[in-house]
C-alpha cells in the first residue's frame, strides 16, 4: 500500500490544479447566479425543449448513478495515475482545458434548465428534488458531469495497463452517468453533445501531439527542482 501511495503522489498537484479549475469554472459561476433575477445578465436563458427532450422521461433511479461521477472520476484518475503517467497526463490536461472553456461559457452565455413539475414520493423522489433544489439550475451547457464521465471512459479505452475489468466498468459507468443526466433531468441532451465536441478534439489534440508526455517531463522537472532545494537546505542546517 505504501507502494502505492508512493507511485501515485506526484499526480496529487495535477489533481489540485484540477479542483482549482473546477471550483473557478462551476462555483464562481454558481455564485453569480446566486441573486440574480429574471433579466440580470447572469440568470441564464432557458434552454428550448427539443422533440427528443419531449420524450425523455424522468427516471428518478438513475439519480445514484449521477452521484457516481466525481468519486469514480478520482479513482480512475488516480488509478490512471498508478498505470501511466504519459495518459494520466493527457487526462488532466483535457480535463483542465475543458471546464476552463465551459467556465468561460457559463460567463458569457449562462443557461437555466426548467425543471419539470414532480411530485415526490420515494425516498429516490426526494432524493431527486433535493439534488435539483442543492444548486441553482445553471451552467448547463455543457456538462461538467459528462466532462467526467467522457474522461472516465477514454480513460479506460485509453488506459490498457488497467485491469480488464475496470475497463470494462469504467467504459459502462461513463455511459450510463451520461443517461443520468437526462433522465434525472439534470441536462438536455445538447448539453452532453456540447460536452462531446469539446472534449474530444482536446483529448486527440493532447494524445496525438505528445502533450501529455511533454507536460509529465515538466513536472517532474518540477519535482526535482524542488526536491534539490529541500536537500540543500538541509545541508546548510546541518
């Protein structure tokens, strides 16, 4: 286990630089759209219903799924981590490029989803309406959720040093977070397909052209850099 933790420690400044990204593009915006108003530059637009949407149900099960982003999002990070450096390293890079572009969006061009009329019964039903009540029904175009989920599953596409069945789960988990954002009604279907056109092209455009090595040799460069300076200076104390 020591082992381990050992191999994987250098992607934890990644994985901050990452919550820093995430925490600017969603929650700054989130606190724009706080008090504002019908009007007010940062409200949002309603997104149209298209016909598919029409016919999109709410399937209030699928709410644990959408739950599921974010922790099996770490573990395949960390996991990639542990396996690859070179595509741990174009997954981060994807990642921050993508929600900084969906920040940059949500700014400018704020949309709000209009949720439907529901009246809870289950426990799951209110688990649904609690999640819709959590946050402001803002930043939706596109998807941070299926950011996640499109990074989980080139991550396990990507990724052939992991575990078969991983792969396996991990491809299964990223499609099915992409369905919950639909059927709990969370996002329109654009939104995921915004998310798509983003993120793709990020990810071939880093794993093609060698980002993900070239941006691994910098941190370690880093890593070194500060690990020198640690030594030295414990060698003037001594």
């Amino acid at each position: 286990m020591k082992k381990f933790f050992l191999k994987i420690s250098y992607a934890i400044l990644p994985f901050l630089i990452f919550l820093l990204v995430l925490a600017i593009s969603y929650l700054g915006n989130q606190i724009l759209t706080t008090h504002s108003e019908p009007g007010d530059f940062h409200y949002g637009t309603p997104w149209p219903n298209t016909p598919l949407d029409d016919k999109i149900p709410l399937i209030a099960e699928f709410i644990y799924v959408y739950y599921f982003t974010f922790p099996v999002g770490i573990i395949t990070f960390f996991y990639l981590a542990y396996k690859n450096k070179t595509r741990l390293y174009d997954i981060f890079i994807t990642l921050c490029l993508s929600f900084a572009i969906s920040g940059i969006i949500y700014f400018f061009f704020q949309t709000r989803f209009i949720k439907p009329d529901f009246t809870p019964e289950s426990f799951t039903d209110k688990f649904v309406v609690w999640t819709w009540n959590s946050t402001n029904p803002t930043n939706c175009f596109p998807s941070q959720h299926c950011f996640m989920a499109i990074a989980i599953f080139i991550g396990c596409v990507d990724g052939k040093e992991l575990k078969l069945w991983y792969r396996i789960f991990g491809c299964v988990i990223g499609i099915l977070i992409v369905l919950a954002t639909v059927f709990t009604r969370q996002h329109f279907w654009v939104d995921f397909l915004a998310s798509f056109v983003i993120m793709v092209p990020i990810w071939l455009l880093s794993r093609f052209s060698r980002s993900g090595q070239t941006c691994a040799k910098k941190f370690d460069d880093f890593y070194l850099a500060v690990q020198k300076k640690i030594e030295n200076r414990k060698r003037k104390k001594d």
